[in-house]
C-alpha cells in the first residue's frame, strides 16, 4: 500500500489502481503510447490495477491477456463501475477516467484523477474530479511522484 499525507487533506492510502479504457489509455482504440510501461512501473509500487470498460471494441480481454497482473473489468454502466470500487475497497482506490460513465467512481474513490485527451472529457467528470490532468502520463507520474500529488492537494 502506498500511504502519503497531504497537509490539510489528510493521509491517503492508495492501494488500487483503476483506469478506463476507451479515451483514457486508449485513443480510437488504440494504446496511447507510454501506457503499458506506466501501469508496470505502478505494479511494481504495490498498484493493484484494474481496468473497466464496456468494451465496445469487444477486445477488452484479447488487450490484457500478456499482463496478467492487470484484471479487465467489464462494466455496462456507471453504477458498475462503482459497485466493483466499492468491492475491492474505495477508500484505498484511485481512479482514472474521462466519462459521465465514470463519475459515479469517482464519488466513492478515494482519489479520483479525469483526463482531457483526444476523445475529451464530460463535464461532469471534471466537476467531480479531485484532479484534472491533460494527458493519461500525467495522471500516471502523479501516482509515480507522490510529491506531485502532496503539491496538488494540500490547502
């Protein structure tokens, strides 16, 4: 588990890494560069990583077979995805997306980070954000740099 206290928010425990796929790793489908290295480095720092998603594509298990460190999830709705934060413990998750289908995770998480990419980000998502980053890298070395973290946060 990854502990680390930010002045004025108090100490947060992150132990669960949970990402969206469509428009959050991935752009049209495809991998945004960097992405796979990035969620090894996080394994490697005691992340449990998961990622949801509808699977639109229908390639959601072919795309994670290689890692089997990483779960893929697939949830329909928005209600989905929380309850499964819910089951593996929201008080010890972060979460990474860029959809209305992500706000309700967003709300239980501990932590929850929304990307503005290529595909965009609904507003909801953003409002219901306690990060909004540019870019899926970003989101990821926050988790990497806990100072990143402590300089966005604290009061």
């Amino acid at each position: 588990m990854n502990t680390i206290t930010v002045p004025g928010w108090g100490s947060v425990e992150l132990e669960n890494l949970v990402l969206d796929l469509n428009g959050t790793l991935t752009e049209s489908g495809d991998f945004i560069p960097g992405v796979v290295d990035y969620l090894e480095r996080l394994k490697a720092k005691g992340f449990k990583v998961y990622v949801l998603s509808g699977d639109t594509r229908g390639v959601l298990q072919q795309t994670f077979e290689l890692s089997p460190d990483i779960e893929a999830v697939v949830t329909e709705t928005a209600e989905d995805k929380k309850r499964f934060v819910e089951s593996i413990g929201a008080e010890t998750t972060v979460c990474v997306g860029n959809g209305n289908i992500d706000v309700e995770m967003f709300k239980v998480a501990r932590l929850s980070i929304c990307t503005v990419q290529a595909e965009g980000a609904a507003t909801k998502a953003v409002l219901h954000a306690n990060i909004v980053v540019t870019h899926i890298s970003h989101a990821l070395e926050i988790l990497l740099d806990p100072d990143k973290l402590i300089a966005t946060l604290r009061y």
